[in-house]
C-alpha cells in the first residue's frame, strides 16, 4: 500500500513537470488583424480582458498561429499610419531565443502612427520560449491602457526565423530551417553545418567532406588495418585481408587489426612492420645502440653519461645530484673528526653512477668494475628527514655508495698505494702514509680507526658516518734535520718509524 502511494506520487509529479512545459501546454491566438501588413484602422484593439479582440485572461502562455503570423516582431513596425488593427503596436524591444537558450525575458516597447518608443506604452515584461517542434510560445501580460496590442508578423520575416540560412513559413505556423545542398542542419535545428560535423557523419571513425554532383556529402574512412563494412560506415578488422597490413603476426579486435612481432624483433612505430630494435630510428639512441632481445640497449662513449630518459648521452654534469665521500679520524681523537682522505665525489641523475675526482670524471664501473649502486653493506641505520627529490636519491643510495667505492679504492686497507700529486711533483704513497700528512699530528697506540663519511650537501642534511675500517691509524713524527719533518704511518703503532716507511718499492 506504501509503494503504490508512493508511485501515484510519482506520477502525479512527472505529469506536472510535463503539464508546465509551455510548448505542451498553451493558448493559441488566431487574428489576421494582429498582422504588421494590416493597415485597416477603422477598428481599434485592444488586449485587455472584455475589450475587442483581447483574450478572456492573461499572465499565462500563448501561441501565435494563423495568417496574422507566428512572431512577434523584433523591430517597430513604423508607418505613417497604425498597424496591427490598433493604436499603439507592441514589439519584442530585443531578439527571439535559440532553442539551447531555453526560456528567456523581454521587454515589450511600442510604437505609434509612425513613432517608436523604447520607454513609453510599456507593456509588462514577458517571456519567450522556442519550441523543439518550430514554433515560438509567449507569457504575455495585459496591457496597461487602450487601444494597445501585441503584433505579430510571419517567422521568418523576423530575423529569417532564427535560421543561418533558408527558411520556411509552414502551413501549421511552424517554421522549418533548409540548408544549402553542400550543407545539413545541425542539432540546433536551425543552423546549417559541415555534414560531419552532425554525428560525425555516422562514421564510426574519420569522417571527410566530400563533394558529390555539387552536393556536399559525408565520407568514412577507416584507421590503418581496418576497413568500411557493408553499410559504408562502420570499420571493421581486417586480418583476412592482406594480414592486416602486417609483416608478421595479425590478430583481429574490436579495434582492428593488432600486429605482433616474434621473439627478437620489435613493432615499428607504423605499427605494422617488425624490426630489430637497433633498425628503427637508431634505437632512438644519440650514439650507440645495441641490439637487445626484445628492446634497444643506448650505450655512450666514455667522455658522456646517458641521461635518466635511457636514450640520450651528455656531458653536461651541473645540474646533478653530488654526495662527497670522504674518510674521518675515528671520534674522539686528535683534531676531532679531521678528514683523513678524499674519495671521489658520487655523481647522480643519469642511468649510471659516475665520479668526480682530481682527474676529472668518470663512470664508476669503468674504474671500478665490481662496483654496483645500492649494494648493501655495514653501516650504520640512521633516520633522515626528506624534504626534497633529489634528497630521497641521495639518502636511498649516497651511504652504501660511499661505502662501496671506499672497499673498492681501499681494499687493501690502509696499505693500498696511491698516487698523489703535490707542488713537488707525483709521489707514490700508502693512503696510511697520506692519511697521516694530511693530519699532521700524532696519534699514538692504539691509534684511531678511519671512519667512512657521506655528505648529501646542504640542502638534504649533513655528514654523516657511514663506515668504519677495521685497520687502526697510528701516526709518529719523523725529523731528519736539514732534509724534512713529517709524521709517518706507524704500521706496528710502537713509535718506531724510518724514513724507509715512507717509500714504496
């Protein structure tokens, strides 16, 4: 019982909303002498309730129809005389809606034996609607005084009745827009338009204009590895025909044709043809491309990094991401946290880690063949606070870098030789022996172990400790009067140091 309550609800409320759309309910006026063409002034209407020739109510909607015409004017219907068969003609003082306009208001002005008026003889407001069927409906309001009453005139004498190009004054009162043969009537159904641009000419794809005997006309045509089906709209998959255009594997799908390649070669970006990674534009490699299973491999010389993108070799470094490596005194000792020894500057943005050092830069596996980024190894955990993209790079892999590299350059610990350079020229020395001329102060037993050192730079935080080595650093000062003073690796940490510590070989 509830449920039908509510559905006669529901259907006393759509029958409303019908009821109150003015093109399905409205009263129409049928009088000649509403006509701007009738210049009989022996009788003086008037659209006032009781008067001649006025309805017997107002302040509803109407519907102008019949030989007076359909419209009301837009302009005065000036004359030496009166028109429309009274003294004052009333006039739409603005332009009739299109049909996407929906309902809209106008001011009503009049004019008199010849003389028009904006702002005397005003009529109350009323509002127009234009109807999908071709007509117009007018609220219309009662005049203020006699003899004054609303004209009308045919449709399309009124701004060609709304229509970009011919138009037509039917028998029913209706007009009826008519296009060119080179042009149809669009959705609006008053303006004529390219016959694609009204549903796409009912292509299922591309749709294309195309001249006829004089007579514009829709053309479909298909996407590469379809074709039109019977009904010369729609396109349809085409592998039985010609394999689709495709010089290998064809699969048909709602979308056409899909070509496929075997194994080792790709899809051209015709989408048709298979070839070796390699053979299509290089790979879309800048340099070197070698051929990979199933995709290009771009590869670089040695002076260029390739970019992130994979394709693209440069050898512009400034705008990278940089973590400087270096090797600390173990804390506390002498000269708290002093550098010992500098590794390569970690250099990151393209597909591959490179380096920066006193030489120069370079790509970390053409030094360091073993090298791999983001490897893990001991180190100490350490929360970080990310505020940026670059620091995220940098946090993810800077410390196992950091750590890597210093295996990698320091594997025999602190006896590995090194070359450095000096103002008296290259000297070859164990990075113990470099470590301690860098701190120049002593350390005695136990001596301090070096502690690896990432730094992110100031942006992304500071130094942080990575790393230890497992060797202890002892250093003791040497002085051979007239020659030198230095501090020299003590291997055995006794204090007990030559200068044949210092040379190798």
């Amino acid at each position: 019982m509830k449920l039908c309550w509510k559905l006669t609800i529901l259907v006393v409320i759509i029958k409303c909303c019908i009821a109150q759309d003015p093109c399905n309910s409205y009263t129409t006026i049928n009088n000649p002498w509403r006509s701007i063409y009738n210049r009989d002034q022996s009788r003086n209407y008037c659209d006032q309730p009781g008067k001649t020739g006025a309805q017997s109510s107002y302040n509803k909607w109407f519907r102008f129809v019949g030989s007076g015409g359909t419209m009301m004017p837009e302009t005065c219907p000036s004359s030496s005389g009166n028109l429309c068969g009274t003294d004052v003609t009333f006039w739409v003082n603005g332009r009739h809606p299109s049909l996407a306009e929906g309902t809209v208001t106008r001011q009503v002005s009049g004019g008199y034996s010849g003389t028009c008026y904006s702002r005397s003889y005003k009529a109350p407001s009323i509002r127009i609607k234009r109807c999908q069927q071709g007509f117009f409906v007018y609220y219309l309001g009662k005049v203020s005084s006699c003899s004054l009453a609303y004209c009308t005139a045919n449709a399309c004498s009124i701004r060609n009745g709304n229509c970009s190009h011919n138009c037509t004054d039917l028998p029913s009162g209706n007009i009826q827009c008519n296009c060119p043969p080179n042009m149809v009537l669009g959705s609006d159904a008053e303006t004529c338009v390219n016959p694609c641009m009204v549903n796409n000419g009912n292509c299922s794809h591309t749709c294309t204009t195309v001249v006829i005997k004089g007579i514009n006309g829709a053309s479909c045509s298909c996407p590469p590895r379809m074709t039109l089906g019977p009904n010369g709209k729609t396109c349809v998959a085409t592998c039985s025909i010609n394999n689709g255009g495709c010089s290998h594997k064809c699969v048909n799908s709602d979308n056409g044709a899909i070509c496929s390649c075997p194994d080792g070669i790709i899809l051209s970006p015709d989408g048709a043809t298979c070839a070796k990674p390699c053979d299509i534009s290089n790979g879309f490699c800048s340099h070197i491309c070698v051929n990979g299973r199933d995709r290009a491999i771009c590869k670089c010389p040695p002076s260029l990094a390739l970019k992130l993108d994979g394709k693209t070799c440069t050898n512009d470094f400034e705008n990278t991401y940089r973590c400087d490596c270096t090797v600390h005194a173990e804390v506390p000792g002498v000269r708290e946290g002093s550098i010992l020894y500098d590794l390569p500057t970690l250099i990151y943005g393209f597909t591959n880690v490179w380096a920066e050092d006193a030489n120069g830069t370079f790509r970390v596996v053409d030094r360091y063949p073993k090298f791999r980024s983001g490897s893990v190894l001991h180190r100490q955990k350490r929360q970080v606070d990310v505020h940026a993209r670059e620091c995220l790079t940098l946090y993810r892999n800077c410390p196992q870098d950091c750590e890597a590299m210093a295996k990698l350059a320091m594997g025999d610990g602190l006896s590995t030789v090194v070359t450095v350079s000096g103002s008296s020229g290259s000297r070859t020395l164990s990075i113990g022996q470099v470590m301690c001329e860098r701190l120049s102060a002593p350390l005695t037993n136990p001596g301090r172990r070096p502690i690896i050192f990432y730094n992110p730079g100031p942006k992304c935080g500071r130094p942080a400790s990575t790393h230890y080595l497992y060797d202890s650093l002892c250093c003791s000062y040497l002085k051979i009067p007239g020659l030198f003073e230095t501090y020299v690796w003590d291997k055995k940490c006794d204090g007990k140091v030559s200068v044949k510590d210092i040379i190798i070989g």
